[in-house]
C-alpha cells in the first residue's frame, strides 16, 4: 500500500477541499436537531454549507443526518472508484 500513497494524495488534492468554519448557530442547530453531535455539528455544518455530498470521517455514528453521505474513508473510496469505473464504462 505505500507505493500507492502518491496516487491517493493526488486523488484527494483534486477532489478534496478544505471548508471554513460556518457560524456557531448554524452547529447549534444540527446539534439541537439531532444531526450531529455538538462537537462534530461545525464540520457537518461546513459541508451542509458548501453544498458537499460526502462527509468522510472515522466517527460516522456522530451523526444522524440524511441530508449527505456520512461513511468511513473505506467505503467511500470504494464507492468513488465505483462511480470512476461507471464514467469509464461510458
């Protein structure tokens, strides 16, 4: 698995961002509805907030939402190689 860390780190930098912190009410009222716990609430409400489809984390049972994928990095990069496979099918 090293020898494919340049190949991972590439994936990411193409497909990956960073999100600035949304305001404080926004995370209180993830939290407060049930959609993530109070400390996880400011990272779902940055990825509600930019319009993300995935949340990767290793805390998946930290979130309640159905508003966008929560998944361990295991799945999703199985389902995004899926999804690649499936364009290069096309």
């Amino acid at each position: 698995m090293p020898a494919a860390l340049p190949a991972f780190r590439t994936l990411i930098d193409a497909c990956c961002q960073p999100l600035p912190m949304s305001p404080a009410e926004d995370s209180a009222n993830l939290a407060d509805a049930g959609e993530a716990d109070p400390k996880d609430a400011p990272i779902l409400a940055a990825a509600l907030a930019a319009g993300r489809s995935w949340l990767v984390t290793f805390d998946v049972r930290d979130y309640g939402t159905a508003r966008l994928r929560v998944s361990e990095p295991g799945p999703f990069l199985e389902a995004l190689r899926a999804e690649l496979v499936a364009l290069g099918e096309r």
